[in-house]
C-alpha cells in the first residue's frame, strides 16, 4: 500500500482520491487555504488532511495533481520546491509539450514523472467507465495503486507525453463536437431558422444535440482551458488549432452557467451565447 498525495480534490480529483483510498492506499490531501466545499468532497471522499501542502508532500510517496490546467505548472512547482523525490503524477487536461515541460520541472526537483489523462466522469463507480491512461517509465507502479478500484488505469506506454495526447485526441472529439452544435444552434437563431433545421435534422437528432448541448452548459466554464489545450496540441503535431480555440469561446460565453445543479433552456442557452456586451 502506499501513501499518496492529491492536489486538489475537486469534482474529478476527490473521486480519484476515493478509488485509491478504496484499495487500501492513504490518501492524504492538504486543508489549508481550500474551501469549505473542498473540505466536503475531501470528507466524501475518506481522505487525510495533511494541514498543508509541505506536510502532505513529506507524508507522501506519491503526488498526484488533478487541478485546473492553467495552475498546472505552478503545482507542480510548489511540490518540487519542497524537496518531493518520489513519484509526481500530472493527471489534467494538458497538452503533450506542455506536460514535458512540468515533466523538466519536476525532475529538476528530485522527482520521477507519470503523465496522466482522465477520461470520463467523476471515477466514484465502475459503472462510470472512467480511465486514467498513464505513460512513463515508472507508470506501472501508479496504476498498481488503483488495481480493482473504480478507476481503470491503464499504462499506454512508456513514453511521457502519450496520455496526454490520448486525452487531447478524445477531448478534441466529444467536447469540441458539442461546441460545434452549440454555435451551430446559436447561428440558426440568429437567423431565425432554428425550427427549419430541427425539421430537416428529424426529432431523433434535434433531440439528442439540444439536451447534449444544455447539460454541458454546468461544466462549459471548465472545458475554455481545455479547449486552448487541445488547440496547442493541434498546432504542435504542425495542424490547425482553430477549431479549438472558437470552442474554447463557444464555451467561455456559457460561463454563467457553472454549476447550475439543471440544465437550462435550451432558450436561455441560446440567449447567452448571442449576447454581446
């Protein structure tokens, strides 16, 4: 069994937390500064509070980031200031050079590196399906820590860089496909047309892409970082990101939505996509 980190328990992070706590692991977070609705998935979650960052980088043997991506670096940095010479696993939405870059960072530190992608949902079921594809030299020693959780982890190869790319090619997929809808629908009624389209589209389709398109519309302030991600990926592998970065503003104009407990209107949706200040 071992002793890990997590930065930060968020949605996706506490869950994660949760499937190695569930394998016998201690799963240690860091209480300081965080808020009171961290402290709650953290409880959920059966995770030990380490007080702060300092104590659970000493505490652990493995560190495992799943925050924001634009504070990747910085996390990354503040545990390898810290002296942390174990295993630093970077598991958010990044592109592939962008996680080498953390990889220098922490190997500069005294660190070994995993890169990381999470695919799916919040990981609090099987029956979610949610994967942590993993890549690197000691990737193995990680996905050992999750072996019959909740949490498949699969170790794609050894090369850092690979899950993460992984990540971005699915992404690139399911979340820019429904930006895509989402302006699609935003132009059709500014045109006045909207109802043409659904008829031409048959109620099957028109169905599934409203209710696609309004049950992101909670999440849709997280997906902008996402979005210049995978457009960065794009553009690295000598491709257009362009694509991607209009989804990234498709989805910052949805920001007034987060966290809404239900989806709204497809109306209200609309109306917040057009509006212009």
């Amino acid at each position: 069994m071992k002793r890990i980190g997590l930065l930060h328990p968020g949605a996706m992070g506490a869950s994660v937390g949760a499937a190695a706590r569930s394998n016998g692991n201690t799963v240690f977070w860091a209480s300081a500064g965080r808020t009171a609705s961290t402290a709650a998935r953290a409880r959920r979650a059966n995770l030990e509070d380490a007080g702060t960052v300092a104590d659970l980088v000493k505490a652990s043997e493995i560190v495992l980031s799943v925050c924001p991506p634009h504070i990747a670096e910085d996390v990354a940095g503040e545990v390898a200031q810290l002296g942390f010479s174990g295993i630093y696993v970077e598991g958010n939405a990044i592109s592939p050079d962008r996680t080498r870059v953390i990889q220098r960072i922490v190997e500069k530190g005294g660190a070994h590196y995993v890169d990381g992608g999470i695919i799916g949902g919040p990981a609090w079921t099987r029956e979610a399906g949610t994967h942590l594809y993993l890549s690197g030299p000691r990737a193995e020693e990680v996905a050992a820590c999750f072996a019959g959780s909740p949490l498949e982890t699969p170790v794609i190869s050894d090369r850092i860089g690979a899950a993460s790319a992984l990540k971005m090619g699915y992404a690139a997929y399911t979340k820019g496909t429904t930006a895509l809808l989402t302006a699609i629908l935003g132009l059709v009624e500014k045109e006045g047309v909207r109802a043409d389209l659904a008829r031409q589209w048959g109620d099957t389709f028109t169905t599934q892409t409203v209710r696609r398109v309004c049950a992101n519309t909670a999440k849709a302030w997280r997906f902008v970082g996402e979005m210049h991600e995978i457009a960065a990926t794009f553009k690295g592998a000598g491709l257009p990101g362009g694509f991607h970065e209009a989804a990234a503003d498709v989805y910052e104009r949805l920001e007034a939505f987060k966290d809404h407990t239900e989806p709204p209107a497809i109306e209200s949706v609309l109306e917040a996509l057009l509006k212009r200040d």
